[in-house]
C-alpha cells in the first residue's frame, strides 16, 4: 500500500474513534440509567453490566478461525458496525412500552450491542497493525485515545444535562430517546468513517499460536501470561464498581 493510502485510512480511523466515543458518551453510560427509569430490579440491573460484556467478550472467538478462512478481514470489522448502531432504535422504542416489555428489550438489544462490536474486535486490530507502523504505534495510539476519550466526556456530560433538562419538564423517557438517537446518528457516522480505510493484504500466519491450554500452562512463567491476567482483573474490578454504582443509583431512585 502506499503512503497517500495509509495516511488517508489512519485519519479515518481517528474520525471513526471520535464519533464511536460520541455514541458511548451519549449511549452506552447511560443504558443502565435508562434500565432503572423502566423500573429493572437491583438484579436485572447488575446483569444488565454484566452478562452482555460476557457474551459479547465470547464473541471475539469467533471472528478469527473467519479470518483464515476468508482471508479478508476488514468485511468482518464493518459487518458488526452498522448492527451495533441499529441496536439503538429498539431501545429507543422500549422507553415506550410497558416497564416489563422495555427491561426485556433494553437488554436483549444490549447483548447484540456488544456482541456486535466483538466480534469486529479481532478483525479491526489486525488491520490496525498492518496500518501502523510499529515505531509510530505509540504516537498514533496516544493522539487517537486522546481525542477519543474527550470526545467521550464531552458527549458523557451533554447526554447527562440533556437528561435532566428533560427529567425537570417531566419528560425523562423523551430524554432518554434525544441522547440514544445521537448515540445511534453518531455510531452511523463511525461506521461511515470506517468504510473509508482500506485493508492491507491478509498474510496468512507462519506459526501457531499458543493454544488456551499452553496459555495457562505459561501463566507461572511468562511475563505476558501475568501481564493479560493483570489487565483481566482490572477490568474484572471496574466492572463489578460499576455493578454497585448501578444498584446504588437504583436505590437512590426508589426502585
């Protein structure tokens, strides 16, 4: 590939990054909030943080063995972006249904959300490696996050006045529709940026990996091995506060 072509594909891909954080900072912080205004139990609430992350992680098992198969990969990366976006408009429409009925829907289309975006996961950071040199890996990375995580704020912040505007007028189902179309809009435009990358031709891997059993086997003795279970438990930590911070607003709002 030639320089004018990579070049114009890591843009997209920074433009990409910043509409995807849009759409968490509008959507996805605040499904679970959207859960409680239907009246979710403390228990469907913590499954609501849970099991779709598990499932969705499942996900990403899948899309490699494709990858060898089809030797292609960017078509699997865009496959599950524009089903990740649509995934808002039945939760739009579950803010009007009866409690029961929404819960139900709310977190059915919360799995397909996150299995959506897993399984482009392993297909969209193989591409990435190819586009990036390693030596400018860090630099890239950086720039990208930086952008994305104060895109995240932003949209966080905006969604979360937006909200209590309308929670104030009485209001808070429409509030929560306002922000999950933005999330939707916002993940449409991702996915537009993401069609405007190109992929670099697939080569086929020399040697196997590891296998999952000789991972485990290793976890004494490599450094990486300590290192993905380190990271694991981190996440593991974030995702079980975020569990009780949920059942903590549910209570707060009398649920």
């Amino acid at each position: 590939m030639d320089d004018t072509t990579v070049e114009t594909s890591l843009d997209a891909s920074i433009k990409d990054a910043t509409a995807y954080s849009v759409m968490v900072g509008l959507g996805e912080l605040y499904v679970t909030a959207a859960a409680v205004y239907l009246k979710a139990s403390d228990t469907v609430v913590a499954l609501l943080q849970t099991l779709p992350l598990f499932l969705g992680a499942c996900m990403q098992l899948v899309t490699p063995p494709l990858i060898d198969r089809r030797r292609r990969r960017w078509p699997l990366a865009l496959g599950g972006a524009p089903v990740q976006a649509l995934t808002w408009a039945p939760m739009i429409v579950a803010l009007f249904l009866p409690p029961q009925i929404g819960v139900m829907v709310v977190f059915a289309s919360n799995i397909l959300y996150f299995a959506a975006i897993h399984f482009t996961i392993p297909a969209w950071m193989s591409v990435m490696g190819d586009l990036v040199p390693a030596e400018a890996r860090g630099r890239y990375f950086g720039r990208r996050n930086a952008l994305a995580i104060t895109m995240q704020l932003f949209a966080g912040l905006l969604g979360g006045a937006a909200l209590d505007v309308f929670k104030r007028a009485g209001h808070e189902g429409i509030g929560f529709a306002v922000i999950f179309a933005g999330a939707l809009f916002a993940r449409l435009l991702s996915t537009w940026w993401l069609t405007r990358m190109t992929e670099p031709p697939y080569p086929r891997a020399a040697e196997r990996g590891p296998s999952l059993l000789e991972f485990v086997r290793g976890l004494r003795t490599s450094n990486f091995a300590r290192f993905v279970v380190f990271v694991a438990c981190i996440n593991a930590s974030a995702h079980v506060a975020g569990t009780v911070g949920g059942n903590t607003y549910g209570v707060a709002k009398g649920v």
